[in-house]
C-alpha cells in the first residue's frame, strides 16, 4: 500500500523520472531496469516531461504535436559552445606525430577504396551491425522524399555525377534526384548537438531520423563512465537521460526521442513524421536490432580529446558506418556526420570533392587525414587517440 502510494505521488510530479533513460540511470531508478539483449531499457514512471533542466530554463515554449502540447526548453543564447580540448601547437603536433607513425607502420594506412569490400576478421561484427538496419525495415537507409530513375549510363565509362556503382541491362544505370527542393528538406544554419551513445535504443531512433532528413549533426558521445560528454549533458540538461538534443539555429533543448524526432521533421523536414518510418523506427525494433553488437561502443576507453571536432560522411544504416561510429562513442571523440543516406545531395558532394563516393568517409581537420575504408577508419582512431 506504501508503494502503490508513492507511485501515485510520482504521477503527480512530471519531474520526478524520465520516460526515457540509458543505460546508466540515477541512482534511485537503477532498481526500475529491465535489461534486454544487454541495452537497458527503463520501465516508464510518473508523467512525460520534456520541459529541459527545471528552472535552469530561460523560457519555455509549447508546441503542439498531435492531439497534446509538449513543452520544450528554450535558451537564451547557445550553450554548445567550443568543442574538444583547448587547442594547442602541441596538441596539434602530437597528433599530426601520431597520424605519421600510423601511416608508417600500418598495413591499413594504404588500403584503396573498394565498395561493399570485407576486410579480414569484420564478417561477424558487420553481420551484428547489420541487423538494426534489418529488424526496422531499412529505415534510415532512404533519404524522406526518395526519388530516383533510369538513364543510361555516361560514354568513356567516367560519371559526371553520382550513381548508385551497378550496371543494369541494356546500359542503364540507377540515378537519384537529390534536390533538397523536391525532398522539401532544409539544412540547418549550424549543425544540431546531440548527446547520446550507441547501444542505446532510443538514441539510435534518433540516429535514424538525421539520417532519413540527411542533416548534419554534431554528436557528443556519452558512453557508459565516459568524462567528457556525459557530465556536460548531465548539467546541462538536469537528469542522466539519453538522447539529449540542442539546436544552437533555435535555441531548443530537450530530451524523449519521440519528441526530437517530431521536432527534427517539423523543423527541417516536411512536417509530420511520416507513418511508414514511425512504425518501423520503434524502441522495440531497434533494441531487438542491437542485440547483435551487444552493446558494442557503450563504454568508454581512455582517450585523448582532439581539438576540434571530426567529419564522417555515412547514415545509420550502413554497417560500415556503424562499426566506425562504435569506435568514435568509445573514445568520446566528437564528430559531425554529415548524414548521407540513398538520395542524399551529399553524396554529391563527396563524389565531386574525391572522384567517388563509399560510406564511412572520415576527415580529420587535427591531422589532415581523409580515409575511406572503415577497417583503416577504426585503426586509425585507436592508433591517434586511444591511450
């Protein structure tokens, strides 16, 4: 009877726990977790609150979203702020030091891009990366909007522009529309920050939503006994709640992927999230997928922080990617991905810039580097910034 009358006082305080939380919860929900295929999932308390940090707020702004307001924190100004350590000559060198060691010993420093190419020993972890992409029906793997056609392919066996690398009957190749007019998407100004970690079912549900509208975000991972991301997020934000987005272009904070993913699409994206993809994106769906990795990048490793944040080109589909971006969460290391899902003008882009295009891209402005494969991407990260 005690219990059943604490549960009711919960009820009655939106801030009392969240809705949605990692796999580190406080120390008063740890009791409350259910731990499936080695993620931890949260049993839902009290009511939904998205309103960020309590009184920490500036404002709060509420925005309607199907039948219920949900209330969103809204800054004053942006807290994201410099990213990395304080810059240095010497960071730098160091660094740039380490980068030439790896080229002068690895064997993985030289490797040529090859499409869809396996590199020895990364059968069994892609097949575990894999199968997120197919427990939520490809989600995230088609930009919103996705269009495409045939044409026949270009004389002299050069492309001018990108096409998918297949040759179809009759000399017809695949080309994709990649207006971002036509899709009805719009980038953002400066690109999104958002705090989370790979195991974490929620967060990959938003994982896949930059995907599906192609943005630009800068992820700050938050890996279990992390230093660096997860306390910032944690005092930002007021709770130890995972997927934690900002947008410095609005000044809107918040928390619950259910709300980010709705934010993400009305704001850059055509509108209401489309059915197809919520009915596929689930928790459910993407906890079942992450069983295969089991957790894989949720827990940090000493690190050395680079000054300035890396790039990587990929989308949340691609197993390739994936096993790159496990190896970015575990060291902490901030990047911005430049979301490149099938229909994606930055597949453009990249094509036009290296002559080809193949995901994960990774460039590293602290070191100059710029690699393709992501068994010379994982190498190179653990040689440069693993201690």
């Amino acid at each position: 009877g005690r219990r059943r009358a604490e549960l009711g006082r919960a009820e009655q305080s939106p801030r009392r726990l969240p809705v949605e939380a990692s796999s580190e919860l406080l120390p008063a929900e740890q009791s409350r977790a259910d731990k499936v295929g080695g993620v931890m999932l949260a049993t839902c308390h009290g009511t939904k609150a998205s309103l960020v940090g309590g009184s920490r707020s500036a404002a709060a702004t509420t925005v309607m979203q199907g039948r219920a307001p949900r209330v969103v924190a809204r800054r004053a100004e942006s807290e994201s702020g410099s990213v990395g350590s304080s810059s240095s000559d010497a960071d730098v060198e160091y660094f740039r030091s380490q980068y030439d060691a790896w080229k002068a010993k690895s064997s993985l420093a030289g490797l040529e891009a090859t499409p869809f190419s396996v590199a020895e020993g990364y059968t069994g972890k892609l097949i575990g990366a894999s199968l997120p992409t197919l427990a939520t029906a490809l989600a995230g793997a088609f930009v919103t909007g996705y269009k495409g056609k045939l044409r026949k392919k270009e004389e002299g066996g050069g492309e001018a522009k990108y096409v998918l690398p297949v040759s179809l009957p009759g000399g017809y190749t695949w080309a994709e529309d990649q207006s971002s007019d036509a899709l009805a998407l719009r980038q953002p100004a400066q690109p999104l920050v958002i705090y989370e970690f790979q195991g974490c079912p929620f967060c990959r549900k938003v994982r896949v939503a930059v995907s599906a509208l192609g943005l630009d975000v800068l992820f700050k991972p938050c890996p279990k006994d992390g230093k660096t991301w997860r306390p910032e997020a944690i005092e930002k934000g007021g709770k130890a709640q995972f997927p934690y987005m900002e947008d410095p272009n609005t000044g809107t904070a918040m928390y619950e992927s259910a709300d980010i993913i709705a934010y993400l699409f009305e704001t850059y994206g055509p509108g209401a999230v489309p059915r197809s993809l919520s009915l596929r994106n689930s928790a459910i769906a993407n906890s079942l997928g992450l069983i295969g990795r089991m957790g894989a990048g949720s827990r940090a490793l000493p690190s050395a922080l680079p000054p300035s944040p890396l790039d990587l080109w990929g989308y949340e589909a691609s197993p390739f990617v994936v096993l790159v971006k496990e190896t970015l969460c575990e060291l902490e290391i901030p990047y911005v991905q430049h979301s490149a899902p099938r229909g994606s003008a930055k597949r453009q882009e990249v094509f036009a810039r290296k002559g080809h295009f193949q995901v994960p891209y990774l460039e590293d402005p602290n070191t100059g580097a710029e690699l393709f494969e992501s068994s010379a991407i994982i190498d190179y990260l653990k040689t440069v910034y693993a201690k």
